[in-house]
C-alpha cells in the first residue's frame, strides 16, 4: 500500500497488530533491489495480519522528516501503535527476523 499522506501513515501505525512502513525513493538502488521482497513478504502466509506500506521520501518529504529517516530503505516496525523496530539499509534477513519478533512478543495494547 503506497502512502499518500500524514492522516493515512497514522492509522496504518496506530492500528491494532503489527504493520511495517518502507521509507524508499525511486532513485534508490538497495530500495530498488528489496522491493520485490517487501512485495511478496506482504502475500506470505506466514505475515498473515501484518500491513505492509510504502513511504516515497521525495514524494512525502514532510512524513520522512517527522520519522527522522536519515537513509533509505528505513523500515519502521510497529505493534499496537509503538515503533518496535526500525531497519536501516536493505537487509532482508534483519526485516524478516524484526516482523517475525514482532509478531511472537506482542506489547500490550495502548489505552
């Protein structure tokens, strides 16, 4: 799901579960090389639940600033509604082994 504004970002990372925010750029190579992954990490069984979104920094300067994203690709993991994890550089088996950590050791629900 390609993020178009601030109000969209915001219920996908305050909803309930875990969701996972690609911060990217078109130009970028290792942004480039992860995508098809991140595409098809979304379709797996196994990320069942989990929403997957992308953030194109050049499109959306304003949200990249409000997360502090200093490199793309950043993945930014959330569980109800916390930043649990945040993944710098195209990394794969560190992207997997976060949503995986994720989905496993919940934290409690915001009130």
């Amino acid at each position: 799901m390609a993020v178009d504004s601030a109000e969209t970002l915001g219920k996908i990372k305050d909803g309930e579960g875990v969701s996972v925010v690609d911060f990217t750029a078109t130009w970028c190579g290792p942004c480039k090389a992860i995508a098809p992954h991140f595409e098809r990490m979304a379709s797996e069984a196994a990320f069942e639940g989990v929403t997957f979104a992308k953030v194109d920094i050049d499109e959306h300067p304003d949200i990249a600033a409000d997360h502090n994203i200093q490199a793309v690709p950043t993945f930014c993991i959330f569980r109800n509604k916390k930043q649990v994890a945040e993944i710098q550089g195209a990394d794969l088996n560190q992207l997997t082994a976060d949503i995986t950590a994720a989905l496993k050791n919940p934290t409690p629900p915001s009130e």
